[in-house]
C-alpha cells in the first residue's frame, strides 16, 4: 500500500476493520482443518506485509512479534477461551449449566478434527 498513513494508522484501520471481519466466529471455525485455517493465517500475514511494506525476506513470525499481534491460531484459542469463561459466568443460569454438561474426557473419535473445547488446552 503506498499511502501517506503511519504506521500507527494503518494498524488501527486494520485492527477495526479487517481483523474482525476476518474473526467473525473464529470460536467455531477456528478448531476447523487447518488448510482452511491456513488460508486466514495466509490473508493476515499478506496483509500485514502489505501494511508495513516489508520485503520477502522478513518472517511472518518477525511481523507478527514486532506488530505485537497474535497469529490465528492464537487469537482462536484466545477467542474461545474468553467465551469458554464468559458461558461460565454468565447470570442466565441455562447459559451457565451449558459449560457445566458432563462430557467425556476422551471421546472415540472417528475423524482427526479439533472441537471447539480442544482449544481450551492451547
């Protein structure tokens, strides 16, 4: 992006805008095949090249750490654990009984999928 904006600024236009859209329900498609998971992580990180004009050669990992932003699988985890906690405390008590179900610690699983719970042990 050749624009006059800072640095700051394009941050910002970016952390409101595109990132939530980009996150919208993340709780439930964020335990999804990670080919499709890869693909946002793909969109993010050539949006945040585009944003800091950095060359080829600088790492995902560097931009992610010096724009101090979580890569999608962290900001999944995060994201379902905030309303992991939230079901939790919630005043609703059918909302709260919700999280409380007794599910099985090691259910047969026929397929290799994540759930949604997986993310709480990242």
């Amino acid at each position: 992006m050749r624009s006059n904006l800072s640095l700051n600024n394009k941050l910002l236009i970016y952390k409101q805008i595109i990132c939530p859209a980009m996150t919208y329900g993340i709780q439930i498609w964020g335990t999804s095949k990670n080919s499709n998971v890869n693909k946002f992580q793909a969109f993010q990180s050539i949006n945040l090249r585009l944003l800091t004009n950095s060359p080829w050669y600088v790492s995902n990992r560097s931009l992610h750490k010096d724009l101090k932003l979580p890569t999608i699988s962290e900001l999944a985890s995060n994201h379902y654990k905030k309303f992991h906690t939230n079901t939790i405390n919630h005043s609703n008590p059918l909302i709260s009984n919700l999280s409380s179900l007794s599910l099985p610690d090691n259910p047969i699983r026929r397929l290799k999928r994540k759930w949604p719970r997986d993310l709480l042990n990242t």
